[in-house]
C-alpha cells in the first residue's frame, strides 16, 4: 500500500513538473500574451473543485448506505482538497480577470457559482470539525451533503436566470482564445497532472485519517481510565498544608 | 421466563472521545426495580440514557422493551418509558397546566387526565404558574405528572428525589411500586446507596465504567 | 400515538406559545433587523434615488440575514432536557421538524411584515404589485424557515452552532434571495414574476421532501 502511494506521489511530482515545462513551453498567446498561461492553473483548479465534490457528495450517500466509516474519511478528506483547489481556482480567475476586464470580481453566474460551491465547502468543514463523536460527525456531514445535493442545482439556475436577465456587455472569455495544438497539448498535461495530485492527496489524506481511527481504536482498547476515574474521595487534610 | 425489560450485554459508551462505561452487562427482569449508586462522574446518567434510547451504544447491544435502541422501533416504545433527568425538563414559557398537555396531546390523553394528573400532584392550585417561576421541586412533581397521564412501562429516575420534600418521596415510591407492581421494570440512579429508602430488589454499584453489587 | 400532522401541529403551537411568552423575535429580532436597515444607508450614503434603487434589495437582505436567527432562537427549547423531553413523548421526528419549520415560518412572515413598512418608511422604496407580496411574503418565509430548522437540526446541539448555522444556511439561501427580489423588481417593471414564484415553489417542496428524508437518520441519538 505504502509503495503504490509513494509511486503515486512521485507520478503526481512528475506531471506537476512535465505540465510546467510544458506550459511555459508553449509560445505566448495571440491576443492575451503570457496571462492566457493562467489558465493552466485555472481551469485544473475548477475541474478539480467539482470532482472533489462530486466524490464527497457519492462518498456521503454511500456512508448513509452503508454506514462504514471508510467512506466518510474519504468524503472529508475529498472535501478538504476540493475546498483549496475551489480557492485556488477563484484567486487564479482573479488574477487573470485584473489585467483581462479590469476588476477582480464581476458579476458572472460562473464566478457566483465558484464561490458559493467554496463557502458551502467550508461550511462543510466547520460542521465536521464541530461534532467530536466519529458517527455523529459522519452521519451530520453526510446529511448536510445530501441537502447541499438538493440545493445546489437550484442555485445553479437561480443565478443562471438571474443573470440572464441582467445580460450585460459580453467579457472576454477563456474560451474564446485560439487553441493551436502545442497549447492544447499543454492544457491537457496541466489536467492530468492536477488530476494525479489529486488522486495522490486523496488517498494520502485517507490514510493518514484512517490511521487516526486506528489509534483510537486500539486507545480505546487498551486500558484507557474511564471518565469516572478522574473523580476520586475529596481530601481535605491535603488542603490544611 | 418472559423477556427482559432492559437488557445491555457487553455495552461500552464512549462521550466524544472518552469512554464512559465498557464492558457492562446489566438486565432488569419484568417487575423489578434496581438501584444503581456511583460517585460523581461514574457514568450513571450516561447508562439511563442508553435505555431511555437517547443515547446509542458504542460497543455492545441494548435492548429496551424488546426493542433494539439503534432501530426506528425506539421511537415507538419512548412514550412508554418515563424518564426523568437530573435537570427538570419543562417548557420554561409554558405553564405547568400547559407543559401537561402539550405532554397529554403527544401521548393521546384528554384534558381531564391533566387537571386530574396535576391534581394527583397537588398543583391543582398552581398549574397557571410558568414553569420558570416554579421551584426545582414544582418543576418535578409537574414532571410526574407527566408519567401518571400515561402509565409508563419502564421508569427511569436519575436523582429523581433529590431535593423534594417529604411528599413528593412519596409520590416516588408511588410511581415505583406502581410500574412494578404493573409488571414493569425500573432503574433508579443516585448517589448515594441508600437511594432515599426506595423500594428496590436489588442495588448495584458503578464504578470504573462497569457494575457491581453494591456492599 | 397521535397522527404526524396532529404533532407537528402541537409541537407548532408549543412553539409559538414560548414565542409569544419570550418575545424573542418580534420583541429582539425585528429591532435588531430594522437597525440594520438604519445602518446601512448611514454608512453608504443618503442618496433618495439610491435609497430608492437598493431598498427592496436590501430589505431582503436583512431579511435572510436576521431570519436565520429564527431559527437559532432560545424560546424554541431545542437543547439540552427539553429536547430529551419531547423525545420521550414519543413525537416523530418529522413532526417534530415540521412543526417547528412551521412555527419558525410564522414567525419569519411576522418579521417580513414588520420590517416591509421599516423600509419602505427609510427607503421610499416603490413597491408594485401589492396583491402579488400576498404570495410571495409567505412562500420566502417558508423557505428560510425550513431552511433555517433543517441546517438546525443537522448541526445538532454543537457548542458553535449559534455561528455555524448561518454559515451553512446564507449560501444555501441564494435561491431564495435571488427569487424574492427579482420577483420585487419585476413588478416594479410590470413584467410576470410567475418564474420567481415557481423558484421559490421547487425551493419549498425540496427542502420539505428532504426533511422528511432526513428527520429519522437525523434523530439518531448523540
């Protein structure tokens, strides 16, 4: 198990190395020069948000299913790694968005959408990090999970409707830049490399949490005190010193 | 023999990460009251709501009233288990009249049960008083009040008379012979080994998160 | 044992008597809202046309911001024994969600009415269309309110809750916000808000399909 994570980890190096090389190889872009490069990060750091999400979402249902443990580990390990990539996502749109539209921020039903899905993410992880008890933690968790999944999409329309009907001036879009071969070639190492790092954090931060729940289990075990122990007979000779 | 009316085999309860009770075994048989005294901390009120259902084991099983208390069924046999914590639990807002049958319109009495209920209780004359305005020992009696509107077929008292006055004991000792004499069970938690006098079968003593038979 | 709907009615009605008794939401809430809607123009600017543009927006605002407090409120006796006690009575948990989604959605539609004339007195806001607030007070107070009561129930009786609820509810709200006022402004313009209407319709039914759901695994001792 320990081999096949490490190899992971050195194939996740390797492709984080092999899309850099490859995204400062490519020559700058017609129209946005050297910030089109932003993308390389940008677009990885969405697509990784909403797998990462996805994945706790299935990992919640499967845990209220099944009610084994291993699948909550794995819904909040995946949410932590979506939380930073939804972040990473949104300061990378920004620093692109400064020099391309002159703002930081604009009103775009993506842009609403990325940052409600990185607020609902971190309320996620409050909540988790609020109930102490393992079961309790999994079983409120996976809940709030099943409602974000019953939310989310009516969200997504509201702000896609509301926006529809302020349509102002069309921005420049990623999408509209022009996509010879080398850079494409690059775009697409840029997604398996985060994809790998993805795959690599997961299964890293599962383990470490299982691991957790290892040592509980054999504290637990062995001869941990009650909670009663921790209350002996009132001295008070020991108080006239 | 017919089936037990608490049965808790190999429980252990942890409260977030520390356990509180490992390894317990303890079953009350049809129309049996049992005493169990423990110093302060020693899990007592963590063992009576495991069987009030309000609290899962962590290892082990419990079963209640024939009923497993991880399954929906608990949700069937609660109203027929009279629990009374060591924290009053009215509706501070309500009335003593008004807590009554709020409890009555849950449990399916008339209203006639609660004013005779109160009356049982002697707060025939306050029931119009909030329950935040009562004393802790008003606060009780409304409480029993609750367990005569439907007669409970296990009782759970966790100090329930501590700090009553002479009465109100006896409307303990009432309840108790009561749900026995009914074919029930009841388990009677408090610290001292005493237990005021109550007419219990059998004490036991928890220490060190398991049971013992009490010296 | 009672019927569901004879429960959720009761535990309602238990609800709003401690409400009644307490005055917590329109006696410390609803102040505490309209100071917002004070505040805040002192801090932008008085600007009447301004005011006028923004004042339906921001009232909803203020609105979803303070409502979540309903949900939080002390006199709905959610913690410690009084939760115990209502459980040993023996009421379903989708009772008991309901009836207090429902209590808590009175209660957010006394809070939107004393609020409106708050705004509309500060803002001099333009509101058309009065007949259509008739559906579309009640619709967003239902929303908030099974909203609020779910997230509620999810983060249980945690030490950080009274902070943790908001932020599990506010995002989770934009629907709501985003229907309330473009439904506003679009009788302001004299166009058909039946869309917004609808949002807020699917909104309810969701969150109403996925209380009843998720009140039995909710429950779970712990």
């Amino acid at each position: 198990m320990t081999t096949r994570i490490r190899l992971l980890e050195i194939g996740a190096f390797a492709g984080i190395a092999a899309a850099l090389s490859a995204a400062l190889a490519v020559p700058p872009e017609a129209t946005q020069g050297d910030l089109a490069r932003m993308l390389f990060v940008h677009v990885p750091s969405i697509w990784l948000a909403y797998l990462s999400f996805t994945v706790t979402l299935v990992a919640s249902a499967a845990y209220l299913k099944t009610k084994s443990l291993r699948w909550d580990r794995a819904a909040g390990a995946s949410a932590e790694i979506g939380v930073v990539f939804t972040g990473a996502a949104i300061l990378s749109g920004m620093i692109w968005g400064k020099p391309t539209w002159g703002v930081w921020w604009t009103w775009d039903a993506r842009l609403v959408l990325t940052a409600v899905l990185f607020f609902v993410y971190l309320g996620y992880l409050a909540l988790r990090r609020s109930t102490e008890d393992p079961t309790a933690r999994a079983r409120r968790s996976a809940i709030f999970g099943m409602l974000a999944v019953v939310q989310i999409p009516i969200v997504h329309f509201s702000v896609v409707w509301w926006r529809t009907l302020h349509q102002q001036a069309s921005i420049a879009r990623p999408g509209g830049l022009e996509m010879d071969p080398p850079f494409v070639a690059a775009f697409l190492a840029a997604l398996v490399a985060f994809t790998v790092v993805y795959v690599a954090l997961l299964v890293r931060r599962i383990e470490l949490a299982s691991t957790e729940d290892e040592i509980e289990a054999a504290l637990r075990r062995s001869d941990l005190p009650v909670a009663g122990a921790a209350v002996v007979t009132p001295d008070l000779r020991s108080a006239d010193v | 023999m017919s089936a037990p009316v608490v049965s808790l085999r190999a429980l252990g309860v942890d409260l977030g990460r520390t356990p509180v009770l490992r390894d317990l075994d303890l079953e009350v048989a049809p129309g049996e009251a049992v005493g169990i005294s423990g110093a302060n901390g020693s899990g007592k009120t963590t063992l009576l709501r495991v069987a009030a259902t309000l609290l899962t084991p962590t290892t082990g099983t419990a079963e209640v009233l024939g009923v497993d208390v991880t399954s929906d069924a608990r949700f069937d046999v609660r109203p027929t288990i009279g629990f009374i914590g060591h924290t009053p639990s009215l509706f501070p807002h309500l009335t003593l009249a008004e807590n009554t049958s709020f409890a009555a319109e849950l449990l399916g009495a008339t209203i006639s049960d609660v004013s005779s209920a109160l009356a049982q209780v002697g707060l025939s004359a306050a029931s119009s008083r909030r329950a935040d305005h009562c004393s802790f020992g008003m606060q009780r009696r409304a409480e029993f009040a609750t367990l005569l509107l439907a007669p409970p077929r296990l009782l759970l008292f966790d100090e329930a008379q501590a700090g009553l006055d002479s009465g109100a004991v006896e409307l303990v000792d009432h309840l108790l012979k009561d749900v026995v004499a009914r074919g029930g069970g009841a388990i009677v938690v408090s610290h001292q080994r005493a237990h005021g006098g109550l007419p219990l079968d059998r004490t036991l003593e928890l220490d060190n998160g398991n049971l013992e038979v009490a010296a | 044992m009672i019927g569901l709907r004879h429960q959720a009615a009761a535990i309602a009605r238990r609800d709003l008597l401690s409400e009644m008794r307490s005055g917590e939401v329109l006696w410390v809430i609803a102040p505490f809202a309209a100071i917002a809607l004070l505040l805040i123009p002192l801090g932008i600017g008085t600007d009447v046309p301004t005011l006028r543009r923004i004042g339906p927006g921001l009232y909803w605002a203020v609105v979803l911001l303070f409502g979540i407090l309903v949900a939080l409120r002390q006199s709905a006796d959610n913690a410690g024994p009084q939760r115990d006690r209502l459980a040993m009575l023996g009421a379903d948990p989708a009772a008991v969600l309901a009836g207090r989604a429902a209590a808590a959605a009175v209660l957010l539609i006394a809070l939107e009415v004393v609020l409106l004339p708050v705004m509309l007195a500060l803002y001099d806001a333009p509101i058309a269309g009065w007949g259509w607030l008739l559906a579309l007070v009640p619709l967003v107070g239902a929303a908030l309110a099974m909203l609020g009561t779910l997230v509620s129930a999810v983060t249980g009786p945690s030490a950080t809750r009274p902070a943790l609820v908001p932020l599990l509810v506010a995002p989770l709200a934009i629907p709501i916000l985003l229907a309330a006022t473009q439904a506003l402004e679009g009788l302001r313009l004299g166009e058909s808000i039946l869309t917004w209407l609808l949002l807020l319709l699917t909104v309810n039914l969701a969150l109403a399909v996925t209380g009843v759901l998720v009140a039995r695994p909710l429950q779970e001792a712990g």
